[in-house]
C-alpha cells in the first residue's frame, strides 16, 4: 500500500486484532505499505511489513513482498527495470536493505543476513 511519505510510513501503529481480522475476512497474509523517499542512499522505497496472521507483528525484511513491491514500481513507471533496493526493518533499529532484480520475465531476490538469535530445543 503505498504511503505518502517515510514520516507517515513510521508513524503507523497498526491495531495487530482489527489488522488480524480485515486480513482472515479478505484471506490476506500481511500487510506491506511503502513510501518512494526511503533514507538509505541508493534504495528506491521505503517499507514496513505487518503481518499478524502468523503472529508478527512487524518483520525487519520480507523478501516475498519486496519482491511483488520492485515489480509494481517497474511496471507503473515508478523504477527501472534491473537491481531495485528496498530499505525495510529502519523503524525497528534492523535496516534490512533487500536486492530485487526486476527483467521483463523475471523477479530475483536477494540480500544478506545475519543472525540475531539463536538457541536450541531439548526435549
């Protein structure tokens, strides 16, 4: 969902039941909203994924809607078609900058990571 700016982006606080319950009527997974003034230089939007269906409530990067995100800017003119970056997680302190390669019959993802956390489960 496109918002108007990166202020307005991370001024949202979502309702994480009401959200919960438009997205189960609508069978809807999360809900991902951008703004085209990200602050990370070289980044073509800036983006936040709230996605309470499977018990998060905001993730630091999502690949699967940065994706989808890189070709809807392509195909409405807003980016080029090639490598578009999109800055996520800036608004929980974990900038996560996602690498998507948009060509006229692909969409690539790709990125690095690090580990956060971590632990085991002894039974």
């Amino acid at each position: 969902m496109p918002i108007r700016d990166r202020e307005a982006v991370d001024r949202i606080l979502p309702d994480a039941k009401q959200l919960f319950d438009l997205l189960d009527e609508v069978g809807g997974e999360g809900c991902y909203v951008f703004s085209l003034d990200p602050l990370q230089p070289g980044t073509t939007a800036y983006a936040r994924f709230f996605n309470p269906t499977v018990g998060i409530s905001e993730d630091p990067a999502t690949g699967t809607a940065a994706g989808p995100l890189a070709a809807h800017l392509v195909a409405h003119g807003l980016a080029p078609p090639g490598v578009i970056k999109i800055e996520q997680g800036t608004a929980l302190g974990r900038t996560s900058i996602i690498e998507v390669d948009v060509d006229a019959g692909s969409v690539s993802i790709s990125g690095r990571g690090i580990v956060v956390a971590s632990g085991a489960l002894s039974i």
